[in-house]
C-alpha cells in the first residue's frame, strides 16, 4: 500500500489506524507470505458505508442500496417512470431517490455515493444524458447532486450491464466479448481487451440503430429499418397485442387483455417459456433479426464470445436457435466459428449491479485514505 500511493509507511499506517478507529476498516487476518513476515489483511467494513444503485429503462426505475460486499440491504423497488418526451423526468428521478433513501432507515450520511445506469447517449467524462432527462443550463450529474446530497456517476444501462459481466457475470476472465442488452430496446456493451469500451465521446455500441431495412417500422432515432424498431421486445410486445386483436389463438389472449407493451412484454417471455407457440414464433423472428445484427457485428470485431442479458436473457434459450441460423446464414464461417452465444447467469439484475461496480471503480479511494492521514 506504501508503495502504492508513493507514502511512507508510518503515514499509511497512520491513516489505516484512523479508519480502524472510526469504524470504517476492519483487520480481515494474514495473508499468504512467500517469505518473511506475513503482511495483515485490511477491508472496508460491509456495514459501514453503502451504495445506492439504480437501474433505469424507457419505462421504469429500479432502485436499491447494497453494503460494500454488494449485498442488498433494502428491498429493491421498481417505480414507473416514463423517459421519452418527458421535460420533468430528471426531477421526478431525484424525488424518487430521494424518498427511497428517507424509508430505508439508512443515513444518507452513510451512502459513499449513486451508481445510475440509464439508456441514451451518454457522456460520462460531462456527466450528460443527451437522450433523456433533460436539465436546463446544468448537467445531469450536477442537477442530481444538487437536488439529492449524494455523488452521482451515470453511464449507459448497456455499458453497465457489460461491465456487471464482466465483474461478476459470464464474461469474467475473457478479453473481447459483446454483451446484448435485450431490453424494450437493444443495447451492446463492448468488452475490448478486458476492459470496458466507450468509445471517443462514450457513445460506443448503439447496437439498436443498425439498419436492417429500408422499409420497416419507424425507430424512436427518427429513421426506418433500425433494428430497435424490428426486433426489441417493445416491439415484439407491439406485435403480441396486434396479433391477438386481429384473431391469433394463444393463451397470452387473457392476459394481454387491456395491458401496456411493458406488461405485456413480461407476459410474452413468461407464455414464450411454457410453450405457447404463438409468443415462441414472435420470439424466433426477432432472433433471427438480432443475429442478422450480430452478423454485422462478428465481422467487424471479431469477439470470443456474445452474451445474451438484460430482461430478455430468461428467453435466451428460444432466441438461440434463430440467432445461430442467421449466424450461419450472414456470416463468413472462418469468422463466426470460434465466437460463442452465450446466456448470461446475471439477466436481469445486471444493471443494478453494474451501477454499484461504476461507483466503486469510481471512487477515489486514495484521497480519502491521504485525507485521513493527513487530518
């Protein structure tokens, strides 16, 4: 550690010391020694600080706070909140922290900072979402830190989604993986060399606005044929409800009954993984949209392995099969043989873990331990 951040020893002893005292750093034994003394192990106190995190989409937030082990220690809520051509959204999501923070019994105090992950294009050097929430005259992450008390680092949902695989998830331990976000859109976060990839300005992977068409449905970009507006499972939702107005026979008829795409969404997945076929055959022509997609993508960057997350992974299975066929069908095998298709383990809660993950790789833990030390 003295080597670490160029201190002498007794300073950094001086500084571990402190935050022993104040409850903040506990000893956690001795390490394994190839020669010598055996140096002590330090780590933070689980239940000392926390982290808020939150995960958000088009059309809903999800929010918890997580001790320094990331476990949960409140229950997790998803509030309804509607991101397009909403001017108050910025507003309504410092409220709705702000009120989970009051009635989770923990000092704001206590909370090291918010990891937000949030679709659009996102700037993480300015701290701008230049899709969604907008604020006047002020950014994003300076508007949230003004109107909660507590640091704010924001990032795009799929960036976090890739980096809570790649800590946590499937992509572990490999160097070159896309990671599919199959939300009510679908994002790509890119693991180039064993590290997170942004990009020059951090819009890197809108996988969602590839073009498949020149002639298919409008995407929310302002263009046709994007494969957001194909193969999302908005869309396919959009599509369940048509279908079912129009006569097709399947048991998503009752519940799909006077429901918004967003319920009607989940109640597809669930119908798709019992065997109704009509939600199965809907499923299988977005597949084979997204590795249409994907084909594109293999050429290109060439990855080890593509892994299926975020809400649509727990329909993986079925989207497979299709995805293999278009691989097959659009890509040059030499290229596309040696990438993997992967579903994750994570899915669904990915988000919120890669929200937690961003504060920490964030956090500049070594001015705190010089403030300390020096104090």
């Amino acid at each position: 550690m003295s080597a670490f951040f160029k201190k002498s020893i007794p300073v950094i002893s001086k500084a571990v010391n402190e935050l022993i005292a104040d409850g903040l750093v506990a000893e956690g034994g001795l390490a394994p020694s190839s020669g010598g003394r055996r140096p002590v192990m330090y780590s933070i106190k689980p239940d000392e600080m926390y982290i808020l995190t939150v995960a958000m989409d088009q059309l809903s937030t999800r929010i918890g706070i997580v001790d320094m082990q990331n476990n949960y220690v409140s229950e997790i809520k998803m509030i309804e909140l509607h991101l397009l051509n909403n001017n108050d959204s910025a507003s309504q999501l410092a409220t709705i922290i702000n009120n989970y923070i009051d009635n989770s019994g923990i000092e704001r105090a206590r909370i090291l900072a918010a990891g937000i992950g949030m679709p659009g294009f996102i700037n993480v050097n300015e701290g701008v979402n230049y899709t969604h929430l907008p604020t006047e005259g002020i950014s994003l992450v300076d508007f949230l830190q003004k109107h909660t008390g507590l640091t704010i680092y924001i990032d795009n949902d799929s960036s976090l989604i890739a980096l809570s695989e790649l800590r946590f998830g499937i992509a572990k331990a490999k160097k070159n993986v896309m990671v599919i976000n199959l939300g009510w859109g679908i994002g790509l976060g890119m693991i180039v060399d064993g590290t997170l990839f942004r990009g020059h300005n951090g819009f890197a992977g809108e996988f969602s606005h590839i073009p498949l068409s020149e002639d298919g449905g409008l995407c929310t970009c302002g263009k046709q044929g994007c494969l957001e507006a194909e193969a999302s499972m908005l869309v396919v939702a959009e599509k369940a409800i048509a279908g079912i107005k129009n006569g097709r026979v399947s048991s998503l008829q009752q519940s799909l009954n006077d429901k918004e795409s967003k319920l009607a969404g989940d109640a597809l997945m669930d119908a798709a993984n019992k065997g109704d076929q009509y939600a199965i055959e809907l499923l299988t022509e977005a597949g084979f949209k997204i590795g249409k997609a994907l084909a594109i993508l293999i050429h290109i960057m060439n990855p080890e392995s593509i892994v299926l997350s975020g809400r649509g992974a727990r329909v993986g299975k079925i989207l497979s099969a299709p995805i293999q066929q278009a691989l097959i069908k659009y890509s040059i095998p030499r290229l596309a043989v040696n990438t993997e298709l992967l579903i994750s383990e994570l899915g669904f809660d990915g988000e919120l873990i890669g929200a937690a993950v961003l504060v920490m790789e964030n956090l500049n833990m070594k001015s705190k331990i010089i403030q300390a030390a020096v104090a």
